[in-house]
C-alpha cells in the first residue's frame, strides 16, 4: 500500500513539474518571437529612414514603416495626450501630444512630439489656430490594448495605448489602422516640446533576449530540482 501511495504522489508530483516546466520553456519561445519581432522592427525603421519620403496622394498605401510627406489638417476638437512608459525627457512630468490629422478624405492618427504637462493648455489652444501643416512621418502599427496597462481615460484626453480601434470608437470617428509619428513639420508648438527624431525612433528597450534566457535557465533549474529530488527519495527508499 506504502508503494502505491508514492507511485501515485510521485505521478502526481512528476505531471505538475512536467506542466511548470511546459509554461516557462513557452515563455521562453515567447520572447524569442518577440525578440525576432522587435529586430525586424528596426531594421525595418532604420532601412525607411534612410530612404526620402515618398508623396503622399490619394492612391498611396500607407504601409508599415513607410516614410511619407503630405499636406494635412490637424483635428484639434479631438487632442489626445498619450503617456508612455518611456520618457523623451527624465525626471519631467510630460506626455506626447496625440491628433487625428485629415488629408483627402482620410483621417489618420499621429504622434506630434512630446511636451511638459505645464503646456498642455497652451499647446492645444496653439493647435487650434492651425491651418493644413506639411508632415514629414513614419507609418507605424497600432497598439493593442493590455491588462497590464491603464485603460485609456477619454474623459481628461489621457491614453496609455495607441489602440486605433479604442480610440475611434471613443472619438466617433473613422481611422487609418495604422498612426503616423511626425518627424518633420512646420509647427511652432515644436518649439515648446521635443520632436520626434529618427534617433529616438531607433532606442527601443529590446530585453526579449534576457527575459528568454531567464525563463529557460528556470526551466532547467526546475528539471534539475526534480532529478535531484527524485534521486534522493528512491535511495531512501531502497534502505
């Protein structure tokens, strides 16, 4: 009966290690992937900025990564303020300043630099004197949102998420799927803020590799352990 007992703890104990250890080395794929993903990221970035951005027109596809010119006007009824994780300027309260921009018949979300909470009232009441601006940008890809990341709060203008799909439906209006981050542009409220430069675009926090090394080094661990454990026990067993 004694022997029983163990052979059912030791299924028991061998399945829940089996499914640990099943969780960590896909945690550890996961971030391979992302890894992958973020690399191609800014390759992809790096090979566009280099190249002169194209004119944008009524037939043009705003693909990923794609660098456009165009002529366009600001929607300032619909001012956006979008808080990151990262900051363009350390130890400074401040966030990037969000806009639906219309061109032809399109509207599409952009980035437009980043500046100090304090000027936020003055920089959206600035926007509002804006005719059509010329835009040097980038296309880049929405955002999904995160449970792990506030929700987007419409009602003081603050977002954590570029979700377009969120922010359309809370603005009431149609989007691009994709958003543009303005790299050039005529206007004066860059002078109050940072722009967004090609060398920012370029520093992204790439930690997959780490964070890959780390989930499997405690999948070996844990088979290791258990080794370790099962070894002990059946020579106590045997005396």
């Amino acid at each position: 009966m004694r022997l029983i007992n163990f052979a059912k703890k030791d299924k028991f104990l061998s399945f829940m290690v089996l499914i640990a250890v099943t969780i960590l080395l896909s945690l550890g794929m996961w971030q391979i992937y992302r890894l992958k993903q973020k690399n191609e990221f800014v390759q992809s970035v790096m090979l566009s900025l280099k190249n002169d951005p194209e004119q944008l027109n009524e037939q043009t596809e705003l693909e990923l990564y794609k660098k456009i010119y165009f002529r366009g006007k600001i929607d300032s009824e619909n001012i956006l303020w979008l808080y990151r994780r990262h900051k363009m300027a350390k130890n400074i309260d401040g966030a990037y300043l969000v806009a639906p921009i219309k061109f032809y018949d399109k509207t599409i979300l952009a980035l437009l630099g980043w500046f100090r909470s304090e000027d936020h009232k003055k920089i959206e009441e600035m926007v509002k004197t804006y005719d059509e601006v010329n835009f040097t940008a980038l296309v880049l890809e929405g955002e999904r949102a995160s449970f792990i990341i506030p929700s987007n709060d419409y009602k003081n203008k603050l977002i954590f998420t570029l979700d377009i799909e969120d922010i359309a439906k809370n603005l009431g209006i149609k989007l691009q799927n994709n958003f543009l981050a303005s790299l050039e542009t005529e206007l004066e409220i860059q002078k109050l803020g940072l722009k967004i430069s090609e060398d920012m675009m370029l520093k992204i926090r790439n930690d997959h590799f780490e964070y890959a090394a780390t989930w499997f080094c405690l999948a070996i661990g844990l088979i290791y352990i258990y080794f370790i454990y099962m070894n002990r026990k059946y020579k106590n067993d045997d005396n």
